[in-house]
C-alpha cells in the first residue's frame, strides 16, 4: 500500500500534464495529449480545451465544425452528469434565491455576498444520514447498565454525517482534502424521560487521492488516509474513546463496489483498554447497486474472534431521488462505544437522505 500511494504521489495526472504543456504555448503536443484523453477517458475537460482550441487556431487550423462537436461533447456530457445529481433542483432554487438579492455595482463587495450566499450550502453528506424510529435488539441480552436507567430493546437509532471539501489538487495529483464528521445516536425514544442511551462522536480529517490510471490495476479507484477521533462524549468510569489513522482503498469490479478500510489506534486507551480485540484493525463492505436498489455488507472481525455483520439496503421513496427506504441489520460486537465488548443483535427500519 505503501508503495502504490508512492506511485501515486510521483504521477501526475494525464489531464494536468496536457494543461500544463498548454499553459506554455506548445499547442500541438498539448493538443495531441488532449485528444488521446477524450478517445481514451471521455474527458469533458479535454473536449471543452479542444473545442477552444479548434475556435481559436491553436495548435490547429480554425475549424468551427469541430469545435462545435467537442463542445457538444463536453455539454452534454456534463449535462447527464450533473442530471443525475439529487441536488439539481435545490441547486436551480438556490440561484434563483441569490438572483432576488439586490445587486452593487461594487464587484468586490458582490462577490463577497455570493461567496455567503453559497457558502451556506458547500457542506455535503459523509456517510449514510438515516432516521430508524423502529431498532430493535432481538437477542435476549441488555444494554450497558449505568445505574440510572434499564434500557428497553425498542429505541430510535440515527445517524447524521457531513463532509467539508476543504481544498483539491494542491499537488497535481486531483486529490481532495475534507474534513467530516459522524454522529451515532441511540434515543430511548419509548421511554418515559426518552433519553439518549448513547452517543458517539466521530470527527475525521483526511486526503482522498484517485488512482484509476495505476497500470494493470483498474478495478482500484481511490486511496484515502486520514486520522479520526471516535467517542461517546462522557467523563469518568463510562468514557469510551480513542484516535486512530486509517488508510481505505475502493475498488470497483463491475457494478460491485469494495472499500477496504484498515486503521491503527494512536495514543492511550486507557478508557477502554482491550477496544482494540473487539473493533479489530479493520473492516472490508461490499456495496451492490442494482436498478434503484442498493444492497450493502460490512464485515469486521478482531484477532481473537469477536466479529461483527453489518447489513443494509435502502430503496427510493416517493418516486424521490433525496428520500429512501433505509433497513438495517447487525449482529456482533463494537455497535456503539459504550457496548463495544457486548454482543448485540439489532434489525432496524426507517428511511435516510443519502446513501
């Protein structure tokens, strides 16, 4: 791994070498090297340059006809691209809302009342956000006692998870610096006082680099590294937390879709001394879209056996493509921070905003 992230950090992409050749006026290489990546890899960047490029008389004669296609090309391409995003419609609205904002003829102060405007929507989704008013524990056995509460086997689950791409391509490289954050909660929302029975707090930094073009390895498209810090929030005897770094490959075989994650604890653990032989060093999930359907597999097993399933699947609701169907199954150990070395068996039913 570590020599392929090295292989990585060594290459630049075949689209930034062709920009860069650009860039310094050698129009007829950079015009060949743009070619080969609309031939090669439908670059709708590439086509955008060469139809420039065919407008204009650089590199080439002046060929209005071809640069109309390659601009065609890369319209439409980006067209279905961005068709397919769920926030397409809100996007629209959103520019509708800044175009009502009265105008200045100062351009500086404008842009800085468009850059507010926008900035209140740059935050996208992380991991699943998902409400389950129905998670249920059909084991026989019983949450963590804190000697406050007795838990019922009925609560609310949900998960909200956001990510900030903070900066890209600082290196050439495409890749993606974000910032996130995951919080898990367990609401005993049945209860009479309908307390939080637990939650888990878990802020991450990381760098996501893509690596389609490493040769004979183009079911592997991206590497990230990062480090986190995962806790429940709490002082004293029910503390539970640790740091970590993690490194996770994605890879794509088909329309199956695999993400090995491996991380290694930095610092104490001396909250919860022996997380490390029921979380294990890593996880591997498996993601299987099929027509509307999404069908999702986590495994994790520790060095001493204690294991853990994870499985969801979620489906359009409404006709919506922002609204889903969202099940979720799971059997074995590290549920949540505070029972992390209690065997839980949990099936829970609800909807989510992302996937």
């Amino acid at each position: 791994m570590v020599s392929l992230l090295l292989s990585t950090l060594l290459a630049s992409t075949a689209y930034e070498e062709a920009y860069r050749v650009y860039k310094a006026n050698e129009f007829e290489k950079s015009l060949k090297m743009f070619s080969r990546l609309v031939e090669k890899d439908s670059d709708y960047d590439a086509a955008y340059i060469l139809g420039y490029m065919y407008e204009h008389g650089e590199g080439c004669k002046i060929d209005i006809k071809k640069s109309q296609e390659y601009y065609k090309f890369s319209s439409h391409g980006y067209y279905f691209q961005i068709k397919a995003d769920p926030t397409r419609d809100t996007n629209k609205e959103q520019r509708k809302l800044y175009n009502t904002i009265e105008h200045t003829d100062d351009k500086e102060t404008q842009a800085t009342i468009k850059q507010y405007v926008h900035s209140l929507y740059n935050i996208k989704a992380h991991n699943a956000n998902y409400f389950l008013p129905i998670s249920l524990r059909v084991d026989s056995g019983a949450y963590e006692d804190t000697g406050v509460h007795s838990a019922k086997r009925v609560e609310t689950e949900f998960q909200v998870s956001i990510k900030y791409d903070m900066a890209a391509n600082l290196f050439g490289l495409n890749e993606i610096y974000t910032v996130a954050y995951t919080q898990l909660s367990f609401w005993q929302l049945y209860e009479e006082s309908a307390y939080f029975r637990e939650s888990n707090y878990n802020p991450e930094a990381f760098v996501t680099f893509p690596i389609s073009e490493v040769d004979n390895l183009d079911f592997l498209k991206a590497l990230r590294v990062g480090f986190a810090h995962q806790s429940n929030g709490r002082g004293g005897d029910e503390e539970r937390s640790w740091n970590y770094l993690s490194a996770t490959t994605y890879m794509q075989y088909k329309f199956l879709f695999t993400e090995l994650k491996l991380w290694f604890p930095v610092g104490s653990l001396e909250y919860n001394e022996n997380l490390m032989n029921y979380m294990g060093y890593g996880h591997i999930k498996f993601s299987l879209p099929y027509k509307k359907h999404i069908a999702q597999l986590k495994l994790r097993s520790a060095l001493d056996g204690h294991n853990a399933v994870e499985l969801n699947y979620t489906y359009p609701l409404l006709g919506r493509d922002d609204l889903f169907l969202y099940v979720k199954g799971f059997s074995g150990y590290g549920e949540s921070l505070i029972d992390y070395d209690n065997h839980v068996d949990k099936i829970g039913f609800g909807f989510s905003i992302s996937r």
